[in-house]
C-alpha cells in the first residue's frame, strides 16, 4: 500500500519553495499542502491513493464473501483475527529490520507480495473455487506482509518530509487513506451487487501497480547504514523497553491499544448492520463504510490544517472520548440513514485519535529507534484489532451486534477520561523528549512556550 529525500539540490530547492515568502502569511491550500513540496511525497502519494482504492475495495469485498459464505458472526471475527494477527506477532521484527535495512526496498517486495496475494485470492474467486479456508490462509498471508510493510512505510514518513512537515505529512496520509475509504466501499458495494467479489481482488491487484510504479520512480538517498548492536530479538526489546518506559509514549500506545481492542471491531460486524438490522445488503454496506471515511477525511484534513505540535494531547482525548459516544450512538440506530450520519463523526474522532497519537510519538522518538517504535504503534493500531474482532465476532453472538458495539464505544469512553486525567503529569517530560529530538527547533516562539502533549 497505508521513499526517501532526493538529492541535496533538490531538497535545498524544496526548502526554498517550501517557505512562505518574506512578510507574507502562507495561504490556507499552502499550509494544507505544503508536504507536496518533496518530490518523493508527491510520488508515494499518487501511487498510494490508486493502491489504497483497492485496497478498501477488497477489505469490503472480503468481508461480504465471508459473509455470503459463511452467514457467521464468528467467523467474520476469525478472518479478521487471521488478518491482522501477524502484524501484533511479527511487527517488532518488521521494526527492527525497518531501522537497519533499506527502507525502500522492504516496501518495494512487500508491495509486490501483496499484489501477488490479490491476484491469488482473484482468481480463487472468479473460478467458482473460493472456500473458506482459502479466505483465511490469504488473510493471514497479507496480515505477514503488512507486518513488515506498516513499521517501514511508517518509518519513511520523516525521511520523506522532514520533522517540520512530519504533522502535515501524516495527515494528508490520513486523508488520502479515507478519501480512498470513500470511494473503495462505494465502488466495491456497487461492484459485488453486480459481478461478484472476485472482480474487486482483481481490481484491487491492479492498483497495486500503481504504488510500485511510484516508489521505482523515487530518487533514494542511501541512508546512513547502522549496525546492529546485539542479537535481532536485543535490538526489538530495546524498542519495546524505550516505548515502555517513556510515560507520554507508553501513556498515547495504551489508549490507542483500547480503542483498536474494543472500538475499531465495529468495522468487523458491518456486514451484520448493512444486512439484518438496517437491511442495506452489499451496497448499503459500501454506503456505511464510504460515510466513515468521509468523517476520517474531514478529521485528516482538520489536522492538516494545523501548522504545530501544541495541544495535539487535547485533541487524542477528546476524539478518543468522541469515538466512544459516536459508536454509542450508532448502535442504537435502526434506520440506515440516520446510521450512515452517526459514522460520520465515528470517523473523524477515528482518524483524529490515530494520527494525532502518531504525530506526538514520532516527534519523541529518537531517529535510530523509530521503527522499532514503530512497530509497537502499529503493534497496538493494527496488531490489536485482531482480539477485537475475534471478541467482537464472540460477543456479538451473545449481546447482538449492536450490544457489542455500544459495549466498545463504553470502553473507548472510560480510556478517553482516564487519559484525560493522567495528561497533565505528561507535558513536561513530552516537551523535553520534543526538544532532545530537535522536533521543536523551526517552531515559532509560541510553539516551543507550549506543549505538544497538552
């Protein structure tokens, strides 16, 4: 799929065209935009946008097939717990290589493998020949590519754009992943009303030609190559040691680890809502999912729009706390559109949480631990969702779909209070691993008198 700097010239120039001119304010679409200033963003934002198209076309797609097949909420919860069980298992190892390999390359054969499995599950599909076992051992298959491919690509986001553009850069990532998720479900519930989830595979394993085509067309700069100190399973227990033991850090990774445990896995029972409670089939459910992202994408642009780091602690407990009553909320809809609105703000308080969390950790963490950090991140977004969906698949069961729903959003309630208490005792140590990191450095005066993590 959710690519390095160019040559000194080129960045001295990106500089320069990158600052505001003398005296004069950067214009609102400048200060959105302005990651589009490095050439390699620009690059790995197109190709991206293309990939991650087919990449929400075949999560709907997949889930709708399970479904169909299977009519089961367990084994929707199953799939998804195939699915991302290796990115919890394998992400520390993903890190670590991530942060003494070229970055480049492993997002290069991790792209490709994932197009190959694209094609695979096509094909399966499109012959007649699917089975549920083919589902899972596909899934898990991804969920080991996407372990290694999410600490890397989320390691080369600074490398891309620098400390200062870093916020900008994760958002408009963030904006592009839920424009994507808009037009993705939307094209995918059309699609499989009409010819089947087969020919979503496929077109999703086309898209990812267009990642690859991007990322081969980047100029690289070889970075710096480090030596591993110690043994491989050493190098990943100091990530996790540093993650630990570092309050701000350790404080933002449990929060988001509770909201993907018990929020995100409403996601996982949407084929249940479209289907037996707002009776919407595979196109109402395009609709749902396409309503999410267009709340995700206003929360990605809102952030994009902000020029610092103050107050981005603010805004993960109150989109944390947001998250909760929206899901709330949701599940206690029957109608579809008053459903389809409810995932609006369930979105946007989703995208904010995430990407403010991933900003403050990324602006903390030391250059030669980020992917090891990394991967605990993507450890505690994508790694726990699988023990979600497995407990929500069980739940659901037992509460009904929308019982365990408004369960979670209670959950991601409490958590958003908890760290809302705990906030204050942060700034002081955020601020100083700020500093250290010289993340702070070309911030403007009132900027450097706050606090990130306020």
């Amino acid at each position: 799929m959710n690519v390095l700097e160019g040559d000194a010239g080129e960045d001295a120039g990106q500089t320069l065209e990158h600052a505001p001119e003398q005296g004069k304010p950067e214009t609102p679409p400048r200060v959105v935009l302005r990651a589009f200033a490095h050439r390699n963003y620009r690059l790995f934002f197109s190709g991206q946008l293309v990939s991650l198209i087919g990449t929400w076309m075949q999560n709907v797609a997949q889930s709708w097939l399970v479904y169909r097949l299977t009519g089961s909420a367990v084994l929707l919860g199953l799939v998804g717990f195939a699915g991302q069980f290796p990115v919890f298992l394998l992400a520390p190892l993903g890190g670590s290589l991530a942060d003494v390999r070229n970055r480049h390359r492993i997002i290069v054969a991790t792209q490709t493998a994932a197009m190959t499995l694209a094609f695979l599950l096509a094909a399966l599909t499109l012959s007649g020949t699917v089975r549920i076992w083919h589902v899972f051992t596909l899934a898990a298959l991804l969920g080991l590519v996407n372990a290694f491919d999410i600490p890397a690509r989320q390691s080369f986001l600074v490398d891309m754009v620098g400390k200062a553009d870093l916020l900008n850069a994760i958002a408009l990532n963030s904006s592009m992943v839920n424009g994507a998720r808009i037009a993705g479900p939307a094209v995918a519930g059309v699609l499989v009303g009409t010819a089947g989830e087969g020919w979503c595979f496929f077109v999703n394993g086309l898209s990812y030609m267009a990642v690859i085509a991007g990322l081969l067309a980047m100029r690289v700069e070889p970075r710096p190559k480090l030596a591993r100190q110690g043994s491989t399973l050493a190098h990943m227990i100091e990530g996790f040691r540093y993650a630990a033991g570092t309050a701000p850090i350790r404080a933002l990774l449990v929060l988001l680890g509770l909201v993907s445990l018990m929020g995100m896995p409403y996601a996982t029972l949407m084929p249940i809502f479209a289907d037996r409670i707002l009776h919407g089939g595979p196109r109402g459910m395009g609709l749902l999912m396409g309503a999410t992202g267009i709340g995700a994408l206003g929360g990605a642009l809102a952030l994009a729009a902000r020029k610092g780091y103050r107050g981005l602690g603010r805004w993960v407990t109150l989109a944390s706390g947001g998250f909760g009553v929206s899901l709330i909320a949701f599940s206690c809809s029957r109608s579809f559109w008053l459903s389809a609105a409810l995932l609006v703000p369930v979105g946007f308080s989703m995208m904010v949480e995430m990407s403010a969390s991933n900003t403050l950790i990324q602006i903390m963490v030391p250059d030669r631990l980020r992917g090891r950090v990394m991967a605990v991140y993507s450890m505690m977004f994508m790694g726990m969702a699988p023990f979600g969906a497995l407990l929500a698949g069980t739940l659901a069961e037992r509460l009904t779909a929308p019982g365990t729903v408004a369960f979670g959003g209670a959950m991601c309630l409490v958590g958003s209070v908890l760290f809302g208490m705990y906030l204050p005792s942060l700034r002081s140590e955020g601020m100083r691993l700020i500093v250290a990191q010289e993340a702070a450095g070309g911030d403007p005066p009132e900027e450097r008198t706050g606090s990130a993590i306020s």
